[in-house]
C-alpha cells in the first residue's frame, strides 16, 4: 500500500479526541486518495496543497461518530475563501505499531455547511 507523508499534528491539540495518540505523523494512502477523486472531483487535485495546513492548523475539531476519529474544519483565506471538512483517523496504542495517523477523507465544503456543522455538532476544539 502506497503512503504519502501529509505532515504532523499538535498531539496536544488532538488530545480532546483520545488521550492515546502514539505518532503526530499523518498520511494518506493511495485508496484514500482515490476515493477523495471519486466522492469530491477535482477537490484532491485543487485542493490537496491545503491538507498539511488542515491538520496542522485546525480551526476546529468536531466530535465524529467513530472513536479515534476528528472531523476538522480548517477555512482557508486567499484571494477567497476556502472551507475544508477533513476526516483524520488518529493512531492510538492498540493499534498495529507500524500504522500512521490517517486522512479518511477531505472535501470543500460551503458556508451553510461549516456553519451546520459548528452549531449542530460537539465543539472539541476551537482555534478561536
């Protein structure tokens, strides 16, 4: 399976997640990346500059439905704006020894989106 080396978390700040984090270093493998084409055309090859930033820099981490899991929003101001919702899969000390923290999926999301998902989800963090 083919990994690439997306950048390393705050293991402070991912800790409203689980306590238990092993690594800071996060990668993508190459299915994940597939199904990033597949599900959000044309987001990974657009957008996929931006992940290292999302992770490193989140503005808030949600709480996800699955344990170990972060959903993380991270908005992007350039010449415009850019929203992003980013899946990472945190790697804790029962899991196998070689595995990674992990990008499950990443997408651009709209405003009323990132709005939804700040009023109606569990606020674990928040850069603000």
């Amino acid at each position: 399976m083919s990994l690439k080396f997306i950048g390393k978390i705050d293991i402070n700040i991912y800790r409203c997640i689980t306590k238990d984090i092993v690594t800071d270093e996060v990668v993508i493998t190459e299915e994940r990346i597939n199904h990033i084409k597949e599900r959000h055309p044309n987001d990974y090859e657009r957008f996929c500059s931006y992940l290292r930033t999302v992770i490193e820099k989140p503005d808030y981490i949600i709480e996800s439905k699955k344990p170990k899991t972060a959903l993380i929003l991270k908005e992007v101001i350039e010449s415009d704006e850019k929203r992003f919702k980013t899946i990472l899969r945190l790697t804790t000390s029962v899991d196998n020894p070689d595995f990674k923290n992990s990008i499950i999926t990443f997408m651009k999301i709209d405003e009323k989106e990132w709005k939804r998902l700040i009023k109606n989800k569990r606020v674990l963090y928040s850069r603000f």
